[in-house]
C-alpha cells in the first residue's frame, strides 16, 4: 500500500475515532501523515502519542474544513506529495430540519458537500502528475435513503458516495483509486454520546479504517461489516423505499 499510494496521506478529521484510526493504520503502513481537525490541543496530543509509536512523520494543522479558503492556503502551502487522501470530517446536528438553525444547515454543506469536493479537487493534480493515488470519502448507511431527524447529514453522505461512484470511474485511468466508505453505526466519541444504546452492526473505528484500507482499488462503494452489508442490501434492494425511510426513522429516534 506505501509503495501505490504512499509515501503521504492526508486525513481530515483526525484529531479522534474514525479519523485517529486511519492515522494508527497507515502511520503502522509506513505512512507519513497531514492530519487535519478543528481542535489544535487534541490533534496535537493524538500527534505526539501516534509519533511515540511510529517512525514516521506527522504534519498537524488546526482548521475547520468549512473554512474553504483556509483549507486552500494550506494544502497550496504543503510541500509534500498526497499520495492518499481520507476524508472523514463530518458535521451531523441530530434533530428535525425545523427546529435546524440556518448556520447549522450552512455547515453540513460546507464540511461534508463542500469540504471533500474541494479537497479532493485541491490534491488531484499532483496524484495525476506521478499517476498512482487514492482518495477514501466516508459516507453512511443514513445515507442509504431519507434519515428522519439526520435529514440533512443523510443527504450530504448519499452526496459521497455518488461522488466517488463517479470519480472512481474517471479517475481509473489516471491510476487513481476512489472509494466511498458506507459504514453504519461505529463506536466514535461523538456517537456514545448520541446514543446510549449499540446499533445492530456497530464497529470499532479500527475496524471500519483497517477494512476500507483493505477494500480501496477493489470498486467504488464499500460497506464494512456483515451485518451492515446486509442491511445495505434490504434497505436499497428488497424493502420498499417509504418502509425503508420508516425503519431509519425508528433507529434514529434515540439520538440525541
């Protein structure tokens, strides 16, 4: 994987969970790191621990990946070759879209629509340049059909992944491999405490990171975890759309 894609990856949204553990795995690949995430204290501490542990280098940097022209001004300021890109930043505010304020919608467009178009937009070039590269977006099971009370980060997430269903097949013969990772419930920080009680299927962040590693050049959409796979299948495939829209409605009632 180092000698296909490497010798850096960028990950935004990394400071914990999922992003922290696509770190662990490639700084474990050989990998040298760009890692990107709003909170500067936190993202530096996970740095200097995931330094301790691996002979790599790691390149930290505070930023909101809604800030698009914050964004532009570092990547433009790198000097270094994204081989991999890994966009994980996400913005989900759990509630009904009524009772959503304006700057909330605004920011699920700029972090999770916004943010990985630019992005993968801004390392392209360079990827194309030395024809060898990859790009993993995350989307989401929610994303599958209409998520009651996750409306708008639902959308974003069915956004990812028909984003990278297109780019992969673009992208093919420039030696670039794209794929949207479309994981159900995973034990983040942010998900114990929306949720009390585990999703049938929940991973660990780990496990979601070390099988879309695994699964990156193999097809554009990918969904880790049996059970998930399943439910992919019955939502999109056998169920009845409204009844599928019903069931999502169900599971997303006890978010808070």
């Amino acid at each position: 994987m180092l000698e296909k894609y490497g010798p850096c990856a960028l990950i935004a949204g990394a400071s914990e969970g999922l992003g922290a553990a696509y770190a662990e795995a490639l700084a474990g690949r050989g990998f040298n790191l760009v890692l990107l995430a709003r909170r500067k204290e936190k993202l530096e501490a996970f740095a200097a621990e995931l330094g301790g542990k691996y002979p790599v280098e790691i390149v930290t940097h505070a930023v909101d990946m809604g800030d698009l022209e914050a964004v532009k001004a570092f990547v433009g300021s790198l000097n270094v070759h994204i081989g991999l890109l890994v966009y994980n930043a996400a913005y989900a505010p759990v509630g009904l879209f009524k009772d959503l304020e304006e700057e909330q919608l605004v920011q699920i467009a700029a972090v999770n629509v916004r943010g990985p178009l630019a992005l993968t937009r801004l390392v392209l070039p360079k990827m194309i340049e030395r024809g060898k590269g990859g790009v993993i977006l995350m989307s989401s099971l929610a994303g599958t059909q209409g998520s009651p009370r996750l409306a708008g980060y639902a959308a974003s997430k069915a956004f990812n992944a028909v984003l990278a269903e297109g780019l992969w097949e673009e992208l093919k013969p420039c030696g670039i491999d794209v794929i949207a990772s479309c994981a159900g419930a995973i034990l983040t920080p942010g998900y114990n405490q929306a949720r009390a009680v585990r999703a049938p299927g929940t991973l660990r962040p780990a496990q979601v990171a070390e099988k879309t590693l695994k699964a990156l050049g193999k097809g554009p959409v990918f969904v880790p975890g049996g059970i998930n796979k399943l439910a992919r299948f019955f939502l999109m495939r056998l169920m009845p759309r409204k009844f599928a829209i019903k069931i999502m409605s169900v599971n997303t009632r006890s978010l808070n």
